[in-house]
C-alpha cells in the first residue's frame, strides 16, 4: 500500500525540514511584504549546513506573527535518490507545523503511481490526515485518482476515502467511497457516493455498508434515496439486515413526511425466515394517525406460505383509558375471514371487570360461537 510508506518517508522529510538550518550569511530577504503580509527569505545551502546536497534552496515565508511556510527544492541527485522533487511546510503562528506536501518527481510519480501527498497535523504535530494525488496512468488502471487515509491516536488508519474517475463512476455508478477500518485495517464501514446519473435511474443518492466483525458478509445495508424517488414512491430510506451467512433477515422502511401525511405510517419492518419469506410486517403510525385510529402499531404475522394469518394491534393510551384494550390480535381463517379475536386488556378495566383478557371465536359463516374471559392466566365467569 503506498500510503504506508508514503507516512515514512514524509515523517523523515519533516525531521529534516525542523533540523535543516543555514548559516546567517546564506540568508537573504526577497521580499519585504509576501502574500502573508510579511517577509520572505531565501537560503542557499554550503559544504557543511545539514541540507547541503538534498536542496538547492529554501524559501522561508513569515506573517506578521511569525513563520508560515517553508518550501525545500531538492537537488537533482537527491530527487533521484528519494524521488522527491520539493518539499513544503506549513506552520500556524506558534511556530507548529499544520501541513506538509510533497512533490515526487515525474519517475518516482511513474513507478508509484504518485505524483503529490499532502499530510495534516494536530496541535501536538502528530499525524491526522494524508492525501495521495496520484497520475493518469494509475488513475486510468486502478479506478481512483485520490485517496485520504486518516489516522487514529496510536498513528494507525481508522478511515481512508477514495475519489473516483469520470470512467469508473460511468461504470460502477458512484464517484467516492469511504471506509472505516478496525485495527487489523478491515473495512467495519463503507460508505458510497453516486454519481448523478445513477441516482437518476436507480434511485439511490448514497449507501451504507455495516460490516460483522470480522466477516466477510454485510451485517446491514442503508440506502438514502434521491428527493425525485422519494417523492413519486413515498420512501426516502431503508436498511436491509443480514445474518453472518448473508441471509436478509429484516428489511426497515422509512417513509417521507408527505407519505407519511398521506397514509399516516411513518416507517414499516419486514422480518423473514432462513429462506427468505416473509414472517411479519410491522407497520409504525404516525401521531396523527394513531390518534384518529387509536393504534399506533400494527405487526401483520404470515404462515410458510406467506398468506396471512394474524394480526396484532398496540393501542395508544387515550384509546386504553378510553375502552380498556391496550392490544388485542385478530386470528385468521384460511380464507382470510376472523376465526378469533384476543383481548388484552388495561389493569383498571381488569380490576372494575375482574378479567384481563378475553377471546371472542366465530363461526365460518362469521358468526359468533362463544365469550371466554380469563384473569391471570386462568378463565373466570363472567355474569
């Protein structure tokens, strides 16, 4: 990986950037006010100063508070050497340094595949950041002509990011991907970008990837859909599980506001068996719709067949207070007509009542056979 050893060489480059000094009398002042608003200083180097032979001059540029830059140009028997061609440092007004860039020479760009890296540091000059530029001819072979890698307390890659070019994002679909790694450098997330014209036919702006834990399947997948989607097919998200063999097994639907008004759910989970069938539907209202209809959520269970075969309704508290069923679920026939009803019902209509849940069971013809009420578990009569 370049990058690794990229971080090498630039930490060396620093340490000669710090202890690299001249003589006073190879000093000299080029400019008075520079785009900093101070001076600007250039030092040649001589038989004994600890950059003689690696550069053929330095630029030191100052603010009015103090340095702000320096800028190395490197010999032609170091540039071939190290396959640097310049370097450049960037301090903040205290005199700590925030940046440095490399330029590599058009050899060492045509071997690596790298033609410049820039790194950023913390107040304490530790590493944070690295961008990699990289030429045409990589950019062309391997998909990405640019890539961040940031780094973690203890120096390690804890993310890297990857920009795409035009050629690839026309193939694949997105232009930019971002990773989180674990400490043994494996992707735990993964982000991606896509392109315009994807997101025009298939719908989708970005997607996330959550990774298990050292495996090789997904553990879920989010998709972010595009304002057009979103609005002719009412859904602005949603998340599909996996399990550690890459079975889906729940896939969560979120619905955009206007849906949502509309139809008044607001989100909807899917749970499936090993094989990929349908168990259960949960169904989310929205407080509009729970308070008119008095549930707020609905679960729809299904057989091995994927037909229907009970459902289960949660009440809002207005609606419990008000009629002394807090759940209750439908049970039903082959045919799709109610075989039997539940009834759970709230404390205080259990304690005025002496039951708290009763079952209602109907004929096929949809009438009703018989009552039963029970109380703790045990049935009870009811006079």
């Amino acid at each position: 990986m370049p990058t690794l050893k990229l971080v090498i060489v630039c930490l060396a480059v620093l340490v000669a950037v710090l202890n690299g000094t001249a003589s006073a009398e190879n000093k000299k002042v080029i400019s008075g006010t520079n785009e900093y608003g101070g001076k600007t200083v250039e030092v040649t180097f001589e038989s004994g100063d600890k950059l003689y032979g690696e550069a053929i001059k330095e630029l030191i540029f100052y603010d009015r508070k103090g340095k702000v830059k320096q800028e190395y140009f490197c010999t032609p028997a170091y540039a071939k050497e190290k396959g640097i061609s310049k370097k450049t440092a960037f301090f903040e007004g205290m005199g700590k340094m925030t940046k440095a860039e490399l330029l590599f020479t058009d050899q060492f760009a045509d071997e690596k595949g790298v033609k410049r890296s820039v790194t950023d540091f913390d107040g304490k000059e530790t590493e944070t950041k690295e961008e990699l530029f990289y030429t045409d001819k990589f950019a062309y072979e391997k998909g990405w002509r640019r890539d961040i890698s940031y780094f973690g307390g203890k120096g390690k890659i804890i993310k890297r990011e990857f920009f795409y070019t035009e050629q690839f994002a026309d193939e694949k679909g997105y232009n930019r991907l971002m990773a989180d790694l674990d400490e043994n450098g494996k992707a735990t997330r993964q982000e991606l970008f896509y392109t315009d014209t994807f997101g025009a036919e298939k719908g989708v702006r970005t997607s996330v990837t959550s990774f298990y834990p050292n495996g090789e399947h997904s553990e879920k997948d989010e998709y972010f859909f595009t304002d057009r989607f979103a609005d002719e097919k009412g859904v602005k998200k949603k998340t599909i599980y996996h399990d550690r063999d890459g079975t889906v097994t729940r896939e969560e639907i979120f619905y955009t506001d206007r849906f949502s008004n509309e139809k008044g759910v607001e989100r909807s989970v899917s749970l499936y068996d090993g094989s990929g069938k349908m168990m259960e539907e949960q169904l989310f209202y929205t407080g509009r719709s729970a308070g008119k209809n008095g549930y707020f959520k609905a679960i729809t269970y299904f057989d091995g067949n994927e037909e229907m075969k009970e459902e289960e309704l949660f009440y809002t508290e207005q609606f419990a207070d008000e009629h002394g069923v807090n759940r209750a679920i439908t049970h039903l026939a082959g045919d799709g007509e109610i075989a039997r009803a539940e009834y759970f019902h709230t404390d205080k209509f259990a304690g005025d009542t002496g039951y708290d849940k009763s079952i209602v069971s109907f004929d096929d013809d949809g009438q009703l056979i018989k009552n039963e009420y029970f109380k703790d578990g045990r049935p009870v009569e009811i006079k």
